[in-house]
C-alpha cells in the first residue's frame, strides 16, 4: 500500500515527439527527483491492447518504451532482471500485439531485456480479504507476482467503458484472458479495484506525447505533448483526469482506488512539479474528448437502432457499463476500418441489451440482435410473440479456478453457426457475460457481409503465425512438466496455476496480497 506519512508526487513534463534520447533524459530526471532506483525484477506493463497499422494511437508508442527502459537502466540500482510484459486485447495473441507495435523491434535494439507475454505465463493466485472485495481470490500472470520493480507505462486515452484509461484502468492487462472476462461486466470498476491489491507501481510514466480520444482500440489521435510521471497510481490518474476537465470522483475506479486506501484524489494532496505548469497542462487538455456514452446514442443516424435496459436487478444499477453495449461501439469501429462501407453495408439491426422493457420497431425483414446472458425481453416482432428469458448466472457461481481460453477460432464457428440456424428468424440471440469485442464483431460481419478483419491478407498471415507460436509455447510448458505448485509460492503473494492447467480449488487464505 502507499506510504500514508509521504506526499504522492506527479510530474508534467513537455515532449514535443517521440525521441527516444529526450524521453530518456525525461525519464531518467523523473526518477532522480522521485528518488527512484529500479533494482530486482524489474518489470514494465505497456498497453498494447492493440496494434498494427490501423490501430497506431491504441498503444503505447515502441520509441516512449524504448526511452523508458533506457531511463530505467541509466537509474540501475541493482536490476537482475529487466523486462517488458503485456495481455493485449483477447483472443488477438500477444505476440501478434507485441509484433504489429513494434515491440520486438525496439526490444532487439535495448540490451538484456526480456519479454513476458502474460497469457503464455504461469497464473499465480492472489487472496484477498480487503471488504469491498468481489472475490476472495484472483489470479495474475507470474512475472506480476514476482516483480521487485514494477513500472506502469500506459496510454492516455478515453474509454467507451469507464470514461478514460490512465494508469488504475490499465491493470485489465495483468491477467489472461480467462481470468480477464470474469467480472468484466457491470462489476468491471469493482474489478479493476480489486486488481490494485495485487500490486503497486513503483514507478508510472504515461505515453501522452500523442493521446487516444473519444474511443480504446481505435481513439482518434490527440497532441498533448506531454511524458507525465509519478509514484503513486490514484494521485496520477486523478491529475490526469483533471487535466482533461474531468473529475476523478466521478470516475469510478479511480474513486474507488481512492476508496481502497491507495492515494488521494484532491490536488491539495499531491505535489506537481515539472517545467509545465498545472494550468498550461490544462490548456493543452481543454478540447479532449472522453468515451463514455450509452450504446443507443451512440448508434443514432446509423443502420442500426440500440436498446438497452439495466443488468439484473440484484445488482442494483442501471447500465451495464463495463460489458456488451461499450463492446459494440468498439467493433463497430473495427468493422469501419477494416471496410470504408462498413455502414452502408450493414442493413437495419435492431441490438438488445439487457433487461428492456420497451418496444422494438423492428419493420419486416429488419434482425432483432439480442447480446448477453442478462438481456430480456417480451413483445411482438411483428405477429410473432417473442419472449426473450434471462440466462444471467450470479458471479459466486464462476469459479476463477475453472476458467477457460475462449478460442477466436472456436468463435468464429459458434457465430457463423448461430447466425445461419437463425437465418430466416426474426430475431439472434448471443449468450455469454459478457459478449466480447470479438464476438460482437464477427456477428456484425455475418449479419451484414462486412469484411471480416480476421480475414484480412495484411493481418490473417501475421495472425496466424502468433497463434501458432503461442499455443507451440504453451504445449512446450506443458511438456516440460509445469504442474500447479499446490504448495509453492512467489514472493509470498499467492500460489501458482499453470498457464496450460487448471487446478482443483485451492483452500489457500491470507491478508491482502500487498
């Protein structure tokens, strides 16, 4: 946890480009002034949720992390290991992420760094007993369990889901896809909190030379000019927000980061340093738009007509921001710029989520798209009587322990399938909590006869062979006889699931994994 007696500190820096010795030099002061030297395992998490050309503005930029790592390394106070780790968005293998941004380019040119990608990483298990918790364990790749020196370096970018995605939101990437999706629902701020308890970074740097507005896979690019840095994760985010217009309190996992006890929201609290002033940062932030709006909004003057009503009503909230509806503002996204007709393309849906009790004006021949288990809904489509029940399963009923990979391949199946045995319906309905980016997408694409982005020649060449190497390393473990260490530990912070294996339910218990 911080350290309560000391003042969190962030410093705003200007950084015209991405030169890699000047944002080496700023990285390298930015540690001096806080008095950090790295020193052990030494591990930097980029955000590279996704890459390639189409998606230049959606990662942290390879030239930001080489000047980082540079930085690091002029600060050494005694690294044994210094190395740069990643989940990208799912079902994409990280290796195709790490690829298609440049990264193993730039890692081939910065000495004795090595590279984790978290899904081909043994699972450690993490007990939690702090009360606001939604689970009393969780898991995260080994490498994050065994860091000494952790780093953050994100993107500044808004996000369709929780407003914006600084540093706190950014740790949706230290777990693997099976473990990623539990809780990434209604729950997702409550989630990402929980994932505080695993671990602090030491050390945060954000890429906001060139930030990512309005979206997360595909923001629109937006110049700051800034390297911002600091020490403490809630002051960070909470300076960030504020540079932007935006109050951190009403972000809700950086209030509930607060919450937690990991740092203060209030300026006051914080020291700001650098050679930008506070007000000039604001200055540059003032036009930056940030992505949270209601799926059915966001789909006005399009083909296609959103409905949404609240999750279970146990739950006690009325939209499900973390989950379906920010899913399909993100694929339909994809889909444009994958195929410049996208819309014109796509004939007239009509998309469900939740629990809606409204009409849906759905003419002849117009698909009614019904997304996640929580979605519900009774009514005439046309003179068909259509009663749609919800197949939403309470969270104490998924077991991290038996999570599994959701295969893109597997995917791609289930909805073409789904969608040819509903051809001549009116209405499709798509079960899963929640219904992925992916899924979304290759809906979309069967629905409408847009062009599949997972077909495409510059990306299903580089795609296949990432997916190839991972599973290839994953059987290699395997052989090697990489078991779950039912008794084993890491650093005393939890117990060990290999990335190939899923154990039976550990009895394990303890404090908080700080």
């Amino acid at each position: 946890m911080p350290n309560p007696a000391s003042k969190p500190k962030v410093i705003i820096r200007h950084c015209e480009s991405y030169d890699v010795e000047r944002i080496r030099t700023i990285v390298r002061e930015g540690l001096d002034e806080l008095g950090l030297k790295p020193s052990g395992r030494t591990l930097l998490k980029p955000n590279i949720v996704a890459s390639g050309p189409l998606f230049e503005h959606a990662h942290t930029h390879p030239s930001f992390t080489e000047g980082v790592l540079r930085g690091l390394q002029d600060r050494d106070g005694g690294m044994t290991e210094l190395a740069v780790g990643e989940r990208c968005g799912i079902t994409i293998p990280t290796r195709v992420a790490f690829e298609g941004a440049g990264y193993n380019e730039m890692l081939a040119r910065v000495p004795g760094v090595k590279r984790y990608c978290f899904e081909e990483e043994q699972q450690v298990e993490i007990p939690l007993t702090h009360p606001q918790r939604l689970r009393d364990y969780i898991f995260t790749p080994e490498p994050i369990a065994k860091a000494d020196f952790f780093v953050n370096a994100p993107k500044f970018k808004a996000h369709p889901w929780t407003t914006v995605t600084f540093s706190i939101k950014g740790y949706i990437g230290i777990q693997d896809d099976r473990h990623r999706l539990i809780d990434h629902d209604h729950r997702l701020n409550e989630k990402i909190a929980d994932l505080q308890h695993i671990i602090q970074p030491q050390f945060i740097c954000i890429d906001a030379i060139v930030a990512g507005e309005g979206r997360m896979l595909t923001p629109i690019p937006y110049a700051l000019k800034l390297v911002i840095m600091g020490n403490n994760q809630v002051a960070f985010d909470s300076v960030c927000s504020q540079l932007i217009g935006v109050d951190p309190a009403t972000v809700d996992h950086i209030r509930l980061a607060h919450e937690h006890g990991f740092g203060p929201m209030d300026l006051s609290e914080i020291e700001l340093s650098g050679d930008v002033p506070f007000e000039a940062a604001k200055e540059r932030g003032k036009k930056f738009k940030v992505g949270l709006i209601r799926v059915e909004k966001y789909f006005e003057g399009t083909n296609i007509t959103a409905y949404a009503g609240p999750p279970p009503d146990s739950e006690q909230t009325d939209y499900c921001w973390g989950g379906c509806p920010g899913a399909i503002e993100e694929a339909i996204e994809i889909l444009r710029l994958f195929d410049d007709k996208c819309d014109q393309k796509m004939p007239r849906l009509h998309v469900v989520f939740g629990n809606y009790q409204g009409g849906i004006d759905a003419k002849p021949g117009e698909k009614v798209v019904f997304i996640g288990d929580c979605s519900e809904w009774k009514g005439n489509l046309g003179k068909e009587f259509v009663q749609i029940r919800s197949t939403y399963k309470d969270r104490t009923t998924k077991d991290p322990h038996h999570a599994k990979h959701d295969d893109i391949f597997a995917k791609m199946v289930g909805v073409t399938t789904k969608v040819a045995l509903h051809s001549s319906d009116s209405y499709v309905r798509f079960e899963g909590c929640p219904v992925s980016v992916a899924e979304q997408a290759l809906a979309l694409v069967r629905l409408s006869g847009v062009k599949n982005p997972y077909f495409d020649p510059a990306m299903a060449m580089q795609f296949n062979k990432g997916y190839l190497q991972w599973k290839s390393a994953s059987a290699i473990k395997r052989l090697r006889g990489v078991r779950y260490q039912k008794n084993g530990s890491f650093e005393g912070r939890g117990k060990a699931m290999p990335a190939t294996e899923l154990p039976k339910k550990s009895t394990a218990t303890g404090g908080d994994a700080e």
